[in-house]
C-alpha cells in the first residue's frame, strides 16, 4: 500500500515536471543535439518534404541516404546536397517490397554503415474514395506508407538498440489523427503510422532505451504537389504548408528530441476536439469546415503528370 503511495506520488510529480517542461518550450526553444556524422536515411527523398530534409540534414553536417523508387528525382537530391558541400549515398528502392529493402538495407550497412537517423517519409495517396478503388491500389497504399516502416526498422533499429543511440522519425499525417472523407485508404494507413510509432515508443521506453528518440509529424496541407486539388476551405485556420517551412520544422522536432509535431499548432485544438465532443458534433464540424467535398478537385502528382 505504501509503495503504491509513493508511485502513485513520483507520477504525479514526474507528469506535472513534464507539462512545466513542455510549457516552458513553447517560450524558450528547447536546446539542439548535433547531428554531424549521423546518418541519416531519408525514404521518399526525390521529391517534395524529403528532398528538403536531405539538403537541411546534409548542412549541418550529416551523412545522408537518399532512398527513393524514382531515381531522376534522387539525383536531383544528391545534386543538391553535392552543391552545398553535403556527403550523400543514392539507392534506388521500393519501400513497399520487404526482399528489396532488406537487400538495400545490406548494401547501406556494407557503403555507409549503421543509420542513426531514420525518416520514414515515403508516401503516395491515391486521392479516390473507398468504393472506387481498386484492391491493388489498397494494398498498394499499405504497403508503400505502412508496411515499409516494418521492413526499414527490422532492419535498421536492432543496431540502434545494440548501441542506445538513434531517433525514429514517422512521416504520418493529420490525417492519421483525424479522418477525411475521400481519403480512406490514406487515412486508414496514417493513423497506422501514428498507432506504430507510439506504440515502437512505448516499447524502447520499456527496454530503457533512452538514447532513441521517436518524431510522429503530423502536418496538414504541404505545397509540395502530392494533394493538388484539394480544396482547403479555412486556409486562416489551417494555412497550406510551405515544403520549406514543413521540413526545417520537422528537422528542428529531430534536433530537439521533440516526440510529436503537429503542423499548424491548429491541429493540436482539432485533434483534441475529435475526442473530447460527441461524434456527431464533430462530423458537423467537419462538414461545416469543408471535410466531405476537400478531395472533389484533387488531381495528385499521378494525374498531373
Ligand atoms: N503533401 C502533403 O500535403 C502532406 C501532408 C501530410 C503528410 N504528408 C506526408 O509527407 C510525406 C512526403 O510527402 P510529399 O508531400 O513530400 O510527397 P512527394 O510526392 O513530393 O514525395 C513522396 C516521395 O516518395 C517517393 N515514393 C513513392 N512511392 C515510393 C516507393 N514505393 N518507394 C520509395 N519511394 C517512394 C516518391 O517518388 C516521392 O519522391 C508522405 O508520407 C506524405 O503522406 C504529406
């Protein structure tokens, strides 16, 4: 009774500590770790917020690994990091197929060595509602934005926990917090990712291994192509994401260990909404503030090529 007593006290204390902690970093930026000579591997990083974070990483003097399914745009990425001087390693992968990332993974360990930085960024969204498509682009969706991150950290995590040493970063979405209607499948694999990355989380912090440090990013609209035509109704409230405002946000989240990143600060109000009112009140909300019709206009970066 009395060492339930004390555990139930030192919670108490350590819960209160941590909301101080998080208060005080909304006013004074919280200290920046190093990232000279990690190495970081970048999914997706041919395009879009990945090909940023590449170029962000590289500047402050990190190792990058640029893995992507399009080879042009991975080249148009190692130029880039070449031009300012950064060190970068190109694979062409499918994310999606386990045999391919397992060989990569290989061939990375044998080129580069053990990644301590893990960005798992790669993502496609096929923008249809359920009924319209197809079996294959589900399992598509799955496995590029979930299975994926089961096939790199199978493989890249164990050296992580062999040395505590390491940070996992999830690229899911607002759409892994929220549900939207036309985007199903998106959705369905986005609150995956959040689900994944909470819970690897709990389990490191488990096993004590501190040294590893998890990122969820949650960010609505990016400019970066992927949701053209989607009709943002309250571009006030939620302003479309600038790429370049996106990924040194989610480059400075790794920097100082920050756990979750909801892009804008608006979200964090959403996300608390969804769970706090009744279900109808919120589907009303969501109705009002443009959530059925936003993917009517979409065209995506498949169309629009
Ligand atoms: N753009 C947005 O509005 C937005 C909002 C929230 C979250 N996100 C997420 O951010 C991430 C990056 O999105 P982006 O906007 O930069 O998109 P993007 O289309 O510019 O980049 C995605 C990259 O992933 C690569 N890719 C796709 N399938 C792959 C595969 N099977 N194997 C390897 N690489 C593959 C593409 O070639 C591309 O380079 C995605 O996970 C996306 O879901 C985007």
């Amino acid at each position: 009774m009395f060492s339930l007593l004390i555990e139930i006290l030192a919670t108490f204390f350590m819960v209160t500590k941590e909301i101080i902690v998080a208060i005080c970093f909304v006013f004074v930026p919280p200290p920046e770790k190093s990232v000279d000579g990690e190495i970081v591997l970048v999914t997706g990083a041919g395009s879009g917020i990945g090909q940023l974070m590449c170029l962000e990483f590289a500047k402050r003097g990190a190792i990058i690994v640029a893995w992507d399914i399009n080879n042009e745009g991975n080249q148009t990425t190692a130029s880039l990091v070449r031009e300012n001087n950064g060190i970068i390693y190109t694979y062409t992968c499918d994310v999606s197929d386990n045999i391919e990332v397992h060989r990569t993974a290989n061939q990375v360990k044998k080129d580069v060595g053990d990644v301590t930085i893990l960005i798992n960024n790669a993502g496609i969204v096929t923008g249809k509602p359920f009924l319209q498509c197809s079996e294959n682009e589900l399992l598509k969706t799955m496995a590029v934005n979930v299975y994926s991150h089961f096939w790199t950290l199978k493989n890249f995590l164990p050296a992580m926990v062999q040395r505590n040493h390491g940070h996992i970063v999830t690229i899911a979405s607002l759409a892994g917090l929220i549900g939207a209607s036309g985007l199903v499948d998106y959705c369905t694999s986005k609150f995956a990712n959040v689900g994944f990355a909470e819970s690897l989380g709990l389990e490191l912090m488990k096993d004590n291994k501190d040294g590893i440090h998890t990122t969820i990013v949650c960010p609505y609209l990016i400019h970066t192509g992927m949701f053209e035509g989607f009709t943002n109704r309250f571009d006030m409230l939620f302003p479309t994401l600038s790429p370049e405002y996106a990924a040194s946000r989610i480059v400075k989240a790794v920097l100082t260990n920050q756990r979750l990143l909801v892009m804008p600060r608006t979200g964090y109000l959403t996300t608390a909404v969804r769970v706090l009112l009744p279900v109808a009140a919120v589907e009303r909300l969501t109705k009002f503030t443009g959530g059925l019709e936003c993917m009517e206009g979409f065209v995506g970066r498949q169309k629009m090529k």
